[in-house]
C-alpha cells in the first residue's frame, strides 16, 4: 500500500511515522508512504500556498493550482488513485472506512490548513472528504496520521498479532476489559482476585461482565445497540454488584 500525502508541513509526519507499528510496516515494505510539500508546487516567486477568501471573511484559504500540480505530478506514473481531503466538513471516519481503505493500493491524502482548501479542489479532484471527529484541530496532517495508522494495522502482515485486528473492539460494538500485568500489587491497588484464580471460564464471563459495564456506562450509544444474549445480561447484572 503506498500513501502519498500532500501537506505544506511534512515534518509533521517524520516521527510518528518511525515508531511502532507503521515504522515497522514502512521497513519490511508493506506500505510506502512519499510525503509531497505543496509549498514546491507553488509556481509564484513566493511560494504562496493560500490566499484571501472571495467574498470576505476571516482567514486564508488553500490555493487550487499548487495542491492541483502536486496531484498531477504524482498520478503522472499510473492511473488516478483514490484522492482523499482530510477537512472538519467530511464524513466522519471509522473502523469500516478503514477497512475498506485498506483494501486499496494506493491512496492520496490531501492535508488543509487554513480556513480550508478551493472548493473546487474538493469538488473535482478529490474521491472523498473525511473528518475524524467533531473536535477543532490547526489542520488535517494529524488526521491524515490517523487515517496512515488505522489503514496500516489493517494490512496482512502488519500486526504481529495476525487474528486481532479482525476482532478488535470496534469491529464488534464493544468496549474491552480492563487488563492488568505485574506487580500483583502495586502501591496498595491488588489484581482483582479472579484474574489470579486460574480458571479460565470464571476469567471469561467476568471480563464479559466488564466489557458490557464499561460499554454501558462510558458508551451508552454503543450499548443501546447490542443484542445481549441471556449470559451477557446475567454478566452484566453480575458485574454491577
Ligand atoms: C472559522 C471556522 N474554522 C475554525 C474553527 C473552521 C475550521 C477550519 C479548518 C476548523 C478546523 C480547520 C482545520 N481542521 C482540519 O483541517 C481537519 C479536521 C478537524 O479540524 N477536525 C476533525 N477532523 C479533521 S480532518 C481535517
């Protein structure tokens, strides 16, 4: 999978981009990300990248013919990849969109700052618009690197852990439980006991009591949606007391 992402701050993108995972994924080859300053597309003697909005307002708005050059000069070697504008406007990302982006080779991410990009970018030279969530940031590089993280885990080979992110939490619509490692106390707060016991269905239907307590009391909205089965909501009811 190769992203190719168009920001006027690339350096936004090195250090997320060389821990963990997507370093990992980046050095065995299973995906490519080529970052592309937009400011080098600008053909004025400025570099100008944005400019005043027409009909007045607040702020500057991104410039249509440096983020258009840049498009162009990289669909120049092959088809037009899928063309994605990362703006507050768009339909809000999720574990289903990421799925289905990762099943596709090649994406481009545009990233807006300012007041946003030339309509006419988003109107005519984009596939789609995503938002991460109803939160103000300064631009859409942070949501281009979620957008790079999420896709990424997805891809075969790239969790070590091959199975999990099948049936990650939001694949299925609940919450996890809580997790503990060593000490088995630490500054006084114990392990609950049943994780020490030994037995594995005891250890099962409590973490199940625990995920559906958590989805009700953090996510109601997911948690209005289940179907509990008559276990879940004896777990549930159990894992209130
Ligand atoms: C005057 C109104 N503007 C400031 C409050 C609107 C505005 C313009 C540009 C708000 C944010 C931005 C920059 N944000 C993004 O480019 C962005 C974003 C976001 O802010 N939230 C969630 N997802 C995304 S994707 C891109």
């Amino acid at each position: 999978m190769i992203f190719d992402i168009l920001t006027i701050f690339p350096s936004m993108f090195s250090s997320p981009l060389e821990e963990g995972m997507v370093a990992k994924a980046r050095e065995r080859g299973l995906i490519r990300v080529r970052l592309h300053n937009i400011r080098d597309y600008a053909e004025d003697k400025h570099h100008m990248t944005d400019d005043r909005p027409f009909g007045g307002g607040e702020g500057m708005v991104m410039k249509p013919e440096p983020i258009v050059a840049a498009l162009r000069s990289i669909q120049a070697d092959g088809p037009a990849p899928r063309t994605i504008l990362l703006t507050p406007q768009g339909r809000l990302f999720s574990q289903e969109i990421a799925r289905r982006l990762s099943e596709i080779p090649r994406l481009v991410l545009i990233c807006g700052r300012y007041e946003g990009v030339d309509e006419r970018v988003a109107q005519h030279f984009t596939d789609d618009q995503l938002s991460i969530g109803d939160y103000v940031l300064t631009g859409g590089e942070l949501a281009a690197l979620v957008v790079v993280d999420a896709v990424a885990r997805l891809i075969p080979g790239v969790l070590g852990n091959e199975g999990s992110a099948l049936e990650d939490s939001f694949s299925r619509p609940v919450l996890e439980h809580p997790h503990f490692t060593r000490p088995r106390d630490f500054e006084g707060m114990s392990v609950p006991p049943v994780l020490l016991c030994g037995n594995h269905e005891s250890i099962r239907r409590w973490r199940r009591g625990q995920a559906l307590l958590r989805t009700s009391e953090r996510r109601p909205d997911l948690f209005a949606g289940l179907e509990l089965s008559r276990e879940d909501r004896e777990l549930f009811e159990e894992s209130k007391k």
